[in-house]
C-alpha cells in the first residue's frame, strides 16, 4: 500500500522549527542562500539562531539585519546593524 501525503500533512512538515545548530558558519551559509532564495522566514530562524551563538560577528550580523529588513521588521534591524 503506498502512503498518500495530504496537502496539510506536506504543509505540517515543511512548519517544523529548524533544529537547533551549533555550527555558525552553517548557519549563515544556510540563512544567506534562504535571503537569495527570499525565503525570509527560514532565514530569519538560522540567522537568528547564527546571532545568538556569534553576536559578535560582524557578517552573522549584516546579514541578519538585511533579512529583518526583508521581513519588514525595520526596528530590529535597525538595533542589530547598529
């Protein structure tokens, strides 16, 4: 019997958090390719996760502000390029 996946079970699947990375340069790899590919959201959960283990990167950072201006959350971006 072949299993037959629902539009909302695929919909389910593609909502699930991103698991938890340790590794920076990863995550950024990751969340750069999402802003080319303007899928903002799974950028924003990388970079965000890329901020908290590297807030003192300088790259982790510019690009985390960028995707937060494409999401439109200027004032985050505006705190995290400052």
């Amino acid at each position: 019997m072949i299993a037959v996946e629902t539009e909302q079970q695929a919909m389910d699947h593609s909502k699930r958090p991103t698991p938890l990375v340790r590794d920076v340069d990863a995550l950024l790899k990751r969340g750069i390719e999402a802003v080319e590919y303007d899928r903002i959201d799974e950028a924003l959960g990388v970079l965000r996760q890329a901020a908290q283990l590297a807030p003192e990167s300088p790259d982790v950072m510019l690009v985390f502000g960028i995707a937060l201006m494409r999401g439109m959350e200027m004032q985050e971006a505006l705190n995290v390029l400052e």
